[in-house]
C-alpha cells in the first residue's frame, strides 16, 4: 500500500515551568493513502497533541514524521505552513469560521493564502456545491444552522484537493441526525476522492464508521483495533475517562 503518514518513535515534552509533561511518549504508526482512520483516547492522552503533528501545526521533541514520503518533522515554520496549506485540510468542532463574511468568501481563504489569483470564487463554489450548499454561497455563517455551518467548514477544507482531512471531534457541537449526516458527507469525499480521512474522537458510533481506529493513553499509543471493535470498547473508555476527570477534580480542589 502507499503510505500516506508515518511515524516513528515521535515524542513530544512540554516544559510548564519547572516541570516536564510528555504529551507523546515514542509513539510509532502509519496510515495507508485512502484510509479512514480514528484516533480515540480520553481527556489528556495526547489526541490533540498528536493530532498537531500530523497536521504539521507543531514539531515532535524527538522522533520522525514522514508525510507523502517527506520527513516534515525537522521543517521551519515557514516550511511546515506551505506543507500544511498543500497537503492537509482542517475540520473543527466549533467550525472556526468568520462570521462577518459569506460561506463563498470562508471557502475562498486557503487560496488566497495559497498565491492563488484566478478562478477562486469558482472553486469556491464548486467546494459548496461539493457539500451541498451550492445555495447558500451568500450566505454568513449566522444565517446557518450548524449542520450547514460545518458543511461550510468541510468545503473549505477540500479547496484545495489535500492529501489528509483531518477532522477534530467534527460532530461534536451537532446533533446526531446531523452529525451522522456530516460522518456521511466525509465517507463520501473520502470515496470519492481518495482522501485520507482522520478523525478525531470519543464517539464509539462515529469510531465504528472507520477501518482503523488508533487507541491513545498516557501518551502512548496503547492499541489498535477496527472500527467496528471501538463501539464494543465504548464502556472501558467513558470509565477511563471518568477516572481521569475525577482525578483532575481532586487536585484542583487540593489546590
């Protein structure tokens, strides 16, 4: 198969003042183009931190990511921006969309950050039509409900034919009739088009929807199973989780 992502022993130290918190201890996997792949875990085990890294929004203290057969885990920030405006398109729990300009305009910014001059607008409106909002282009993020509002957020992020979507907990603000309607939205893009779909989440249900889901603890990458195994793990991760929320409780009220 043709890897998309590899990774290899990465790790990540964040210094908070005089202590060392290891976000990513020696994590190691890869990701095959095409596939759709969950990464789960509860509170704290590294999911966003590790997200980062695929997304080449932050480096790893130690170890090496390889993206499209490109080791990015040493670029500068100016080299890992272009990268990251190519090859990867974002999609957010809360949209991150600007509420004073159109769908049409949201959808245009990766190319005006791109250098791209001409035919913008087309594409932009062939990225909403893509998404089923073909009308709504004039339209401001306040005049959509929230479904819409992240139907806006996807077209934005396939603008510009990226070789990852990665999508941070993208149902989690939606109700489930509409979040699973934009689980549909992203399956079908990644049938269509071929790319590579990551999605981060605590959803068992939207977990069950990929091939591959990859399991975080403390950091490390614990297991990996198939989607249809994360449904029936649902119960050991929520208690999981809860034991890391009531341990969070207890020291801030020690605090």
């Amino acid at each position: 198969m043709d890897r998309v992502i590899e990774v290899h022993d990465i790790t990540k130290i964040y210094q908070m003042g005089e202590v060392e918190v290891r976000a990513l201890r020696g994590v190691s996997f890869h990701i095959d183009r095409g596939e759709v792949v969950a990464i789960m875990g509860p509170s704290g085990s590294g999911k966003s931190t590790l997200m980062n890294m695929l997304g080449c929004l932050d480096r790893p203290t130690a170890g090496e990511y390889y993206l499209d057969g490109e080791l990015v885990s040493s670029l500068t920030d100016d080299q890992l921006a272009v990268i990251r405006n190519k090859k990867v398109g974002f999609v957010f729990q809360s949209f991150n969309l600007l509420s004073r300009i159109s769908a049409l305009a949201n959808v245009e910014l990766p190319l005006r950050y791109a250098g791209v001059t001409g035919n913008r607008r087309d594409l932009a409106r062939d990225a909403l039509e893509a998404v089923g909002l073909g009308d709504r282009v004039t339209h401001r993020p306040t005049e959509l409900s929230g479904g819409q509002q992240q139907r806006v957020a996807v077209a934005r992020a396939i603008i510009n034919n990226p070789s990852i979507i990665m999508a941070d907990e993208p149902t989690g603000n939606l109700d489930s009739k509409v979040g699973q309607e934009i689980m549909d939205l992203l399956l079908l893009l990644n049938k269509e088009r071929g790319t590579t779909l990551i999605i981060v989440t605590h959803d068992p249900t939207i977990a069950a929807q990929t091939g591959r889901v990859i399991r975080l603890l403390d950091g490390s990458l614990e297991k990996e199973g198939s989607g249809k195994q994360a449904r029936k793990n649902s119960k050991a991760w929520k208690e999981a989780e809860a034991k890391v929320a009531n341990k969070s409780t207890r020291k801030a009220r020690a605090k």
